[in-house]
C-alpha cells in the first residue's frame, strides 16, 4: 500500500523516486525479479527474514557485513566478486537494503560495475531515511581516511519503511535526531521545537518519525536539486559535522554519529557567539533546543592537542585555516574559514571546561 507524500529528486544523474511505502522488498508489490540481485544487511535479514515475500530467495541474495571497517576497496571487491558468482549482468538491478554502510558500499559498486549498473535502495536505519537516501554520494573508506573515496550515483529509486526502525536502539534513534535537528536549524523550521517537544515520545516508539524524516528529506531535496556536486549552497549541510566528527574520533567513536554533530553544532553556535555573530538569547535558545540530544561526553584537557588535530584533517580546510559553518541563528548559516590558531584553540577548551560553553 502507498502513502503519500512521496516525491522525485531531479538529479544530472538520472531523477529519482522516494516512496514512501508499507511493504517489504520481495513482496507481490515489491518482487525481487530474475533480474535482481538482494544485496542486504546481515543483521537486517535475520531481524525481518519472516517479512520479507517468498520471492526473496538466497541465491538471488548477497548479505552485506555492515561495519565501518568493511567500507573499503578490498570489501568491495569481495562483495563485486560474489554479484560475479550469481552471474549478474549489467541490465540487472541491485536492490540494497540496510542503512548507510550498505547504502555506500552497494552503491559506490553499482557505481563501477560494467561502469554503472541500475540499483534502488531501502534505507533501514534512521540516519539513512532521513538523510543519506538522497543526495546521490557513496563514500567508502581508504586507509584511515574516512569516505575519501567515492562518487555521485543516485538509486534509482528509495523506498521508506518505518516499520524497519521497530528493532533500532535508543542510541541509533538520538542518532538519526540529531541529523534530523541539523536540517531543520539550517532551514529555520519549526519541526525543530515539534520534534524536541515529542523528543521522549519517539525515543520510545520511533515509528511516530515519519512525517520528521519527510521533513528533513525535502529540505535536503531542495538544496541537492540546486547543488547536487556539493560546490556552494549543500556546504551548509556541513553545519555541526566539522566539529561533530572531532567528537566521534577523540570519543574513539563511543559518541554516535548523529549526538557528535548535536554537540558540533552547539560547539559551532559557541564560537559563532564568541567571534560575535551570534546574540547570547539566539545562542541559548539554540542551546535549550539541542541539549536533550547531547551527548554525555565533555573533552579532557590532556586531549585537546587531539581534538585541535582532528580539526586540522577535516577535508573543508583551507592551508591552515579550519573551514565550517558559523551561525547567526536558525535558518543563517555560512561558510567559514578560521585560523586553526591559539584563538581557536581557548574557543574549545573553554567551551568543554565551562560546562558545554556555559555563559
């Protein structure tokens, strides 16, 4: 059965189609056809193995192991050589269903494979419905750089089941929140107030997230249509990341993605009121609306020198200087680049000494 409010992403790279949807892969709505190959999360298969139709058989299956370890070339190659064994063709399609490790690896293949082959996707996770579905990039890792490698290849088509966020954690749910809240700040939308006033609510029942995860998909929608390549305008989506991802390395990854850029955007707030473009009321409102969605993790002196050098590896800077997104409130963000210097560095410690930048 459809729902509504589905819609199409225009894309250089072909539009696409993001559905909303009841049903499960392999089902009479959904068959999985001889001329598509299922390409799924272990854990989700095991999880949803008795909903899945009975036209999802094994031999026309490839269970992805869904780790941030495995988003490299060498698993690729491994996953492309079992696609190889099942004799698929370049007029076959690949239906990925998992959250973003899957969505990277099975697209940034069908990317390559004969040059580009057709695949659809069915995001299963929360970050992945309300964020990554969309936007046409795969990244995988190479070395120690985090998604270094990759291309644009949008599915071509996404299909939105609530009904996989039944089985999430609590931790994957303020994940995919905290993605969530960075779209809406951006746009200046009230759903950012909504979501936080139902925010106990959906921790217990994250099924009630639909019309949140529509919400953050057309706001992304309308930015990726105007800046698919990411060269001016999709920057803004950086807001919170730059610090957020300082958080998750120095937390050893103990912060989830999502509460690391809760964190960074109010870090990004804090720097922005104390470089003087932001007022202390904006800042503390900012502050109210993103602190059920932080993290319990304050930075320790002796790791400061590591922060300021995970800033220092982030791929927006420029020569010296760090590149992110300051703020003057909700919906008025902007590209920054700030002198990586000894400035910037009493910026964080006093923000993680005070408290969270307590005034």
């Amino acid at each position: 059965m459809w729902m509504s409010d589905s819609f199409i992403v225009r894309s250089r790279f072909g539009d696409y189609q993001v559905l909303f949807t009841e049903e499960f892969p392999g089902t009479v709505e959904h068959p999985i056809g001889q001329d598509s190959i299922l390409a799924i999360d272990k854990r989700v298969w095991h999880l949803f193995q008795e909903r899945f139709g009975s036209s999802a058989h094994k031999e026309q299956m490839v269970l992805v192991e869904a780790e941030e370890q495995n988003k490299t070339v060498d698993y690729c190659q491994k996953i492309g050589e079992q696609l190889l064994a099942k004799n698929i063709r370049r007029s076959n399609t690949l239906i990925a269903v998992g959250g973003g490790i899957t969505q990277d690896v099975i697209g940034f293949i069908s990317s390559i494979l004969f040059r580009g082959i057709n695949w659809t996707l069915w995001p299963t996770t929360l970050l992945a419905q309300a964020d990554s579905c969309i936007g046409s990039k795969t990244s995988i890792n190479f070395g120690n750089y985090k998604n270094l490698l990759g291309t644009f290849y949008p599915p071509a088509q996404v299909l939105v089941n609530v009904a996989f966020l039944e089985t999430l954690s609590t931790e994957d749910v303020k994940s995919g929140i905290g993605e969530m809240m960075h779209y809406y700040l951006i746009a200046g939308d009230t759903k950012a107030e909504q979501l936080m006033a139902e925010y106990e609510e959906t921790l217990s029942l994250p099924t009630r997230l639909r019309e949140y995860i529509l919400a953050s998909l057309r706001i992304k929608k309308n930015v990726v249509e105007k800046d698919e390549l990411d060269k001016g305008e999709r920057n803004l989506f950086n807001y919170g990341h730059t610090f957020g991802h300082a958080v998750e390395a120095v937390s050893e990854y103990k912060v989830n993605h999502g509460q690391a850029v809760t964190m960074g955007m109010d870090i990004a707030n804090y720097i922005s009121l104390k470089l003087g473009h932001m007022d202390t009321g904006t800042f503390s409102s900012m502050r109210a609306l993103l602190q059920k969605n932080m993290p319990d993790f304050c930075l320790p002196t002796a790791k400061l020198e590591e922060f300021i050098a995970a800033l220092s590896k982030d791929k927006k800077n420029v020569g010296t200087d760090l590149g992110c997104i300051l703020a003057n409130g909700p919906g008025s963000m902007w590209k920054a680049q700030i002198p990586l210097d000894t400035k910037l560095r009493g910026l964080v410690a006093e923000y993680f000494q005070q408290s969270r930048g307590a005034l």
